[in-house]
C-alpha cells in the first residue's frame, strides 16, 4: 500500500490504519514543502478505495485510470491562473453528490488549496460539514495557514515532511541518473524530489540553476560584463526572474550553511565571501522583498543588477 510514494513512512502509516480500520475522515489536509508527495498520496489513496484487490496495486483498470486522470469516480482541481474560483468548487461539491459510477470511493483532489479565494472556500465548507456518503475530499497545501480557520477545522491534517539525501540520490540513480548527476541534483532539490526531479526534465531549469550556481560560487571573480550578462539574460522576463529568485535563494540555503568544528557556529561561504548565519539570512531576506517588488510590475532587470551590485560590495 502506497508503495509508489517516496518516503512519508508516517503519513503511510497513519492512512494505512484509517483504511485497515475502516476510520477513514470525510477530508483530509496533506500540508508539506513542494514536491514531497501530497499529490501522488493522495492519488494513491483514491487507487486503494477504487482497486480492484484492494490494494492499490497500480495495475488493475481502476488504478490505471486514476493515474491516467480518467476514471470517473476521481476528480483532481487546482489553481486556474493564479487562484481557486468558486466555480470549481462548485462544481466539484456536485460531482461529489452524485452517486459512484462504478467504483467505492468518489474522492476529490484539491491541489494548492491554499489558492482557493475566500468564497470558493466558503462553497466548500457544506460539503465538509454534510458529507456525502462514500465521498472523500483530499486537500494539499504548502502552506496550510493561508487556509480559513474553518476549512482547518473540518479536515484531518497529515504531515509530510522533506525527502531525506539518500531517498532523493536512490530515487535519481533508479531513473537512470549517475551517482554524481544525482547527488548535485539532490543538492539544490531542498528535500523536495518534485524540485530534483523538475530540474532534471527541464533544460531551462538546469540552466537558471547554472547561472544561480555562477553567481553563488563566483560572483567577486565574474568580470562586471558577465555579470551584466547575466542580469540581462534572465531579467527581460519578470516570471523567469522571480523564478530565478527562487533558485538563488534554493542554491544558497544548499551551499551556504556549514559546521565549523572549532567554533560550533554556522557560516556559509558564498558570492565568493564568509558570512555569519544572520548576514545569510538578511540576504535571503532581502531576496524574498525583491521578489515582491517584480511581482508588483517593477524592473527586473534593474533589480538583478541592483542585486548583484549589493553582493559584490
């Protein structure tokens, strides 16, 4: 049971007993990082209610098809842009109050549902409160205190935690990874397998991860042209240079933070310079408010040059 899930040991142990028991909750919160398996958990779950044996044995039609997204009894919604609507909502609560097609289980799937806005939050909560027979709702979210108090309070909330190295390194080398690509990949996923593997499928990826890993490493060596070079290449798109915010603040927390074995203190060496663990966290600080200020239409690529220009002082 949840055999395809990577690591989660508690999460599975909690649902395996809920289904042993037969105590299932109508709704369940699965809140965790990005990229730990909430998603695949609970499409996992909607195979064990539906399975033909039982099980989730992943190769019965049921199972197949709640993979492929096509049967009938499992519905999956998430943002549409950059939020929940109500009408999604709503037309999930309908699909829930009809009766199964032909499986258990009729299981909803609501990813990001921190996205959802407040009235499609409030259309949710009467099928919480007043269930549906043989219905299950599966909410996940990054962050779960976005959520209404009141959704919080009508769910089961089950933790999932980051992915350990060696989980992440295993999972890689198994999909056809040398040792040596997959423990660089594991480096910038941050615990989050989702991330390893986005970076391993996307070339796009593995070059902002590049450019973040350049300016990490050697920004007091890059000549100013390089640097500018690269503040124009990526700032002529806002999405792509808060996305590129992202992976700088990713690939900082993988190199920065180590133990000296002399002092016990934390320090991290980056942009080329020693920093105590407080000046790393002002940066990281300061990169979360640039990102707010390109969100919010300013220049991007001033921003990065502005940025870069602060690192090298």
């Amino acid at each position: 049971m949840f055999a395809r899930v990577i690591g989660q040991a508690r999460a599975k142990k909690i649902l395996q007993r809920a289904v042993e028991k037969e105590h299932l909750s109508h709704a369940y919160l699965f809140a965790g990082p990005h990229g730990t398996g909430k998603t695949t958990m609970a499409k996992e779950l909607a195979m064990v209610l539906n399975c033909e044996t039982g099980e989730g044995c992943g190769e019965c039609s049921s199972c197949r098809r709640i993979g492929e997204g096509i049967y009938p009894d499992v519905k999956v919604i998430g943002p549409e842009g950059p939020s929940i609507k109500i009408d999604q909502i709503r037309l999930m609560c309908s699909f829930l109050a009809m009766s199964s097609y032909e499986g258990h289980y009729k299981v909803a799937i609501i990813r990001q549902a921190e996205k959802m806005r407040d009235e499609a939050a409030n259309s949710l909560l009467k099928t919480l409160e007043e269930p549906p027979a043989d219905s299950l709702v599966i909410l996940t979210a990054e962050n779960q205190y976005a959520l209404l108090p009141t959704i919080l309070s009508r769910v089961q909330k089950v933790d999932f935690q980051k992915l350990a190295q060696e989980e992440i390194i295993s999972y890689l080398i198994n999909r056809g990874l040398s040792k040596e690509e997959a423990v660089g990949l594991e480096e910038y996923s941050g615990g989050s397998l989702g991330k390893a593997i986005e970076i391993k499928d996307s070339e796009s990826m593995r070059e902002l991860y590049g450019d973040a890993s350049k300016v990490v490493n050697n920004l007091q060596q890059l000549l100013p042209h390089e640097v500018i070079d690269i503040g124009a290449k990526i700032g002529k798109d806002r999405l792509q240079t808060i996305r590129f915010l992202d992976i700088l603040t990713d690939v900082i927390r993988a190199r920065s933070f180590k133990l000296n074995s002399n002092t016990k203190q934390d320090f991290g060496r980056v942009f080329g310079k020693e920093y105590a663990e407080t000046q790393i966290a002002a940066i990281l600080d300061y990169l979360e408010e640039l990102k707010l200020y390109i969100e919010g239409y300013g220049n991007a690529q001033l921003a990065l040059e502005g940025l870069f220009i602060r690192l090298r002082r």
